[in-house]
C-alpha cells in the first residue's frame, strides 16, 4: 500500500497530512512544525479548523537550504558586574 518516494513514507491516496503526521514524517515535533508554518517556512492549508500540509509541501521543504533557527530573545551576556 504505501512505499518510499524522496524519504517519505508515503500512501499513494493521501495528498496532505495533519501537523502530527507531517512533524512523524520529517522526524521533527509537532511544535517545530507548527513553528514553521507559522512562520511560512512550510506550505499549508486551512480547512474548517483544521490545518494540513501537502505531500508535496514537504517534499518541497526537504529539498530546501535551511539555516539555524536562532531565538528571538537572547540573554546578553553583561561585563560581569552584578547588582
């Protein structure tokens, strides 16, 4: 039923997933993913409230240049005087 096509398992009737089985599918969390849909890093659609990826979105992610994701907030690091 299912086989292997650029590292993804993948059903041949099923053309999007869900934020879980996409973040299952990359090896990434749900959160990550969710993360990078939020910042349209990843391709995804709303349906009702629901939200889902295409197959070819994640295709399309794996093939990309991605570089380290850096906090927004960092602590700086003072002259060491305290108090």
């Amino acid at each position: 039923m299912g086989c292997k096509e650029g590292g993804l398992s993948v059903d041949s009737y099923v053309l999007a997933v869900n934020v879980v089985e996409a973040a299952r599918r990359l090896g990434l969390s749900a959160r990550t993913v969710a993360s990078l849909v939020a910042h349209r890093e990843l391709a995804s659609l709303k349906v009702g409230r629901r939200r889902i990826i295409p197959i070819a979105a994640l295709e399309a992610f794996l093939g990309r240049d991605h570089p380290t994701i850096r906090p927004l907030h960092t602590k700086s690091v003072g002259s060491g005087n305290v108090g």
